[in-house]
C-alpha cells in the first residue's frame, strides 16, 4: 500500500511539471495499486493525452475501469490494444471484461492467448470460471451439467472404444503401466451431423470426473498472424493443468485440413502447431490430457493426425438406431404434457433420423397440439399419434446425404481400408 504522504509529494510534483509522462505514469501506476480508482483513472486519461498509443497505459485505465465495474469502458479503453499486441495482462483484462458482457468464447480465448505469452498470468480461479459455463449439447439432445454413459442410450461399441482407449488409462494407471501404456492420447469422432458426438465427448468427461474444455473455431482461430497458434497453445496449456482433463476439438477438420490443400502459409502453421501440441512440448507433457475430436468431413483431415500418439483411433458413431432414438425422444418430450406414448413406436417410424430430425419431430408434433389446446382453452396431452403424424411430415436429409458422400470414399477412395467400419452401413463387404 502506498504512503498517503508519499501519494501528495507525487501529486504535487505532477502539478508542477504536468507534461512529464514517466512522473505521470509512475502517479497513475501507485493510485491504482492503492485502490484510489477514480483518481487512477483521471491520471491515466491525463497520460493518455501526452502519449495517446502507449498500450502500458492503456492497460492501466482498462483495469481501473474493471476494478470499477465499468467493463464497457475498460473494454473501450483497450480498442487501440490488438490481440496479442501489448502487455499479455491486456489480454487477462479483456477476458474478464467479456466475461462481465457475457461473452464468455470470447473471454476463453483471449484469456487463453494471455497465458500462453505469460505463463504467469494464469488463474485458476478464473479458469475454474470459464469451465462452469454450460456447453450446449448437439442438435436434437438438451443440455446437462452433467452427463456420463448412462445418459446416451444405444451405441454401446463407440462407448466401449472410448472406454478403452481414454477412461480406462486413468482409473487403472497401474495396469496399463505394466503395458508400457500412459493415460492420454487422441480419438477422433466422425459421422453425420446431429448424431451426438459433443454429447459422446461430455459423457467421457463426465463418466471419469474430469473437467471438460469444449474447444470452438472461435477459440481458435485469428485474424493476426502468429495468434491462431497461440491460441491453440493456451487452450493445451489449460487443459495440462486441469489434468485429467477432455479437451474436445469439435469441427476439426476445420483447423486440422490437409496442407497440401491450404493456400496460405498461416493456415499450414496452425496445423504444424496442432500436431505439435498433441505431440507434447516435453515427454509426457499431455499425460492425463484427453483429446477427443469431432467431424463430419474425415477425409479432409491431414492425414498425419491419424498418426500413432495422435488421433490414432478413429471412432465412427453412427445414427441413432431405434433404441437411442427412443431415449432421445423421450428426453425431449419430458417438459411436455403427455398421454400414455409408445416411443419405441414414434422410433420404429423414425428410421434414418439424427437427433436434430428428431428434434423437429417433435417441435412440429408440439406446435400442431398447442393449436389444437388454444382452441380447447386447456392444455392437452401430446401423444403417440401425434408424434407419427409429424414424423410422417418430416423428410430427413442429412444423415442420406452424409452417407451419399461417404459412399464415395468408401468405394473409391479405401485403399487403406481406413474407411471400412462404413461398409455395413452403405450395403459394402468388407475385404
């Protein structure tokens, strides 16, 4: 804390030679430290006015406008600071400021990108403030704080995969170690749309107690040179401390394309990053970190993330099968009035569906029952007809379309029988 007496010298001093910036500077820095924020503010603004792009003195002012409660202004204050420009506390400021506007992807990445230039700056209290946020669940399922395996009905195969290769490391280290085998390691999900990947990824974490990083193009990616990279560093450096952590990559195959298909140099470093990051900076550096991938497009993944120690394991989850579509719609009619259902019938009915097919099953089957209740002037209860009558109604297209272009691949592009856990599903034989 600063002296009161040595706080009035400087003060003096500053009116007597108003234009000298570093006694200004030095001014402004020890009012903040002393928690006199309104008058931190009025000597930063001076500052500002003798050397308007000093981005230290930006800073400054942004963080008394935050210690204020005046996220706006503090974020208005670091408009002349880029991202990644200036000092990395710039960084910390404005992701707690966003956080304060409710623009929490965008305070995850920023924040992310602060740590990775200054590893000092980390704060797991912070961090821990992020992770509470809930991360939507995929088209077609309703979000939980919570899931495990338990909650996703059905494709038992895909879960014993991931059982295998990223839960079963942890919880049984000893075993595995005999093996030569360490907990981390990469498996990469693909199928169509809407079939429930993210939720796969949420299970896993969930099933093992650990946290859980749902990593967005918008955490990612940047406009400046050099800040993608740094981006994706701060994102694997948060889920290192955080072990055992699942850090889950979703749309990959977006920072993950071929090289050989990429135009600029910028695009080809993200992805030399990627593949050093899931390499681990140091021997061991992700022990304990997850990394769990999703796509819809496989086949246009580099092809050196399929690499042992990478995504080395590709899991393919396919459509819902009657089961799991049965679970998902009674999952989404619970917050509705219902009749005796039969939702293995609405299932039968529903073949070819992903859960966001469903999902709009259900909404049509809804919309057409609150007409229906309006006119009776209460409410009426949703039933089995209904939902067959809106299924009828529905026409799926994304799971047949997905499948059309992954027909292509799996007949013409299969030489290394990559693709083969498709063949059942396109009506191939495996070779």
């Amino acid at each position: 804390m600063t002296d009161r007496g040595a706080l009035d010298a400087l003060r003096q001093a500053v009116r007597v030679s108003p234009d000298n910036l570093p006694l200004r500077r030095h001014l402004a820095e020890q009012l903040l430290d002393a928690g006199l924020l309104i008058d931190a503010e009025g000597e930063y603004q001076a500052a500002l006015v003798l050397a308007p792009d000093d981005a230290d003195l930006a800073t400054g002012l942004a963080e008394a406008f935050l210690r204020q409660g005046k996220s706006g202004a503090a974020l208005a204050a670091l408009d002349r600071v880029g991202a990644g420009q200036g000092p990395a506390k710039a960084g910390i400021i404005v992701a707690k400021a966003l956080v304060a506007e409710g623009d929490v992807a965008g305070a995850r990445q920023r924040y992310w990108e602060a740590v990775a230039r200054d590893a000092s700056l980390a704060d797991a209290g912070f961090e821990a403030e992020l992770g509470q946020v809930a991360v939507p669940a995929p088209d077609g399922m309703p979000d939980e704080e919570a899931v495990t395996f338990a909650d996703v009905a059905g494709m038992e195969q895909v879960k014993q995969a991931l059982r295998m290769k990223l839960l079963l490391p942890v919880q049984h280290p000893e075993m595995f170690a005999a093996y030569g085998k360490r907990a981390g390691g990469g498996v990469l999900l693909y199928g169509p749309p809407g079939c429930g990947k993210t939720h796969l990824a949420r299970a896993a974490a969930g099933e093992l107690g650990a946290a859980f990083m749902n990593v967005g193009l918008s955490d990612i990616l940047d406009m400046y040179i050099g800040s993608s990279e740094r981006n994706l560093h701060g994102m694997f450096e948060a889920a290192r401390r955080s072990s055992p952590c699942v850090l889950f990559f979703d749309e990959v195959d977006a920072l993950a394309a071929r090289r050989s298909d990429m135009r600029h140099a910028h695009n080809r470093q993200i992805v030399n990053q990627f593949l050093a990051e899931m390499d681990g900076v140091e021997s061991g550096a992700n022990e304990g970190v997850l990394i769990l991938a999703a796509t819809n497009a496989p086949w246009y993944l580099d092809v050196a993330f399929r690499r042992p120690g990478r995504f080395d394991q590709m899991v393919f989850v396919p459509p819902p099968d009657a089961e799991a579509r049965a679970a998902v719609l009674a999952l989404l009619c619970r917050k509705v009035p219902l009749a005796e259902m039969d939702f293995r019938a609405v299932a039968q009915a529903t073949d070819g569906c992903a859960g966001a097919d469903l999902k709009g099953v259900v909404d049509r089957a809804v919309e057409a029952k609150l007409q229906e209740a309006m006119r009776a002037g209460r409410p009426l209860p949703l039933s089995t007809a209904d939902l067959l009558a809106a299924a009828r109604a529905v026409r799926p297209a994304a799971v047949a379309e997905w499948m059309g272009t992954a027909r292509n691949y799996v007949m013409h592009a299969n030489e290394s029988g990559v693709w083969d856990d498709l063949l059942p599903w396109i009506g191939g034989k495996r070779r």
